[in-house]
C-alpha cells in the first residue's frame, strides 16, 4: 500500500485486533501485515505504549517448552478503540467527499467502470 500509516491508525489496527481475541506478536504482526507492510522491530514498540497507556495487558502461557507472550485489549483500550472508530468514521467521510465529490453519481458503485 503506498498510503502512510500514522500512529493513531497504527494503534486503532493493533486494537481492533486484539477487541477480536488474545493473541501473540507473531501473529498479531502477520495480521496487521495483511494491511500496511510493517515489521515486528515496528511492532513491538507500538506494543508496549498500548501497554503503558493501559489499553492492553500481556500474560505468558507454555508452547512448546516455551513461554509465549499474549496480548490482550483491556476495557481502556476497548474505549480507546471506540474513540478511534468514531474518528476514523468522520475522517473517512471527509475523505471520500474529497476523493469522490460531494454527488453520490460521482461515486461509481462497484459493478460501474470508468469508460473513456
């Protein structure tokens, strides 16, 4: 994707998905990878603000003879991430009345190609 990924999309990402289950950094990066190419060295920091700002907590559980790091959204973050939603929503709609124009007909519905 060539568009930035700020911070504060960053963390509502990280968020959004963990509010749908625990889970551990490889996974959790291999997720947020699926939308914007970002490395677990990028990750991991943006963990631990999430945690010292209380919008998750991290527990360890045995894999393999191995402690595993979990992550888990904590009722702060789950408000935090409501706050991001409600942003991006409004951001969103901004966007696309610049993108597309004001005039739902500018808009192409998905099955409309652009002829020349």
């Amino acid at each position: 994707m060539i568009f930035q990924l700020g911070s504060a999309l960053l963390d509502a990402c990280v968020l959004a998905q963990l509010s749908r289950g625990d889970t551990y950094g490889y996974v959790l990066t291999q997720n947020v990878k699926e939308i914007v190419n970002i490395s677990e060295s990028t990750l991991y920091p943006v963990l631990r603000r999430l945690q010292k700002d209380n919008c998750l907590r991290t527990y360890d559980q045995p894999f393999q003879g191995r402690n595993r790091r979990y992550y888990a959204i904590t009722e702060e973050g789950k408000r935090k991430l409501d706050f991001y939603l409600n942003e991006w929503s409004v951001y969103k709609s901004k966007l696309d009345n610049i993108l597309y124009g004001n005039d739902d007909n500018n808009i192409l519905k998905e099955d409309e190609t652009i002829e020349e």
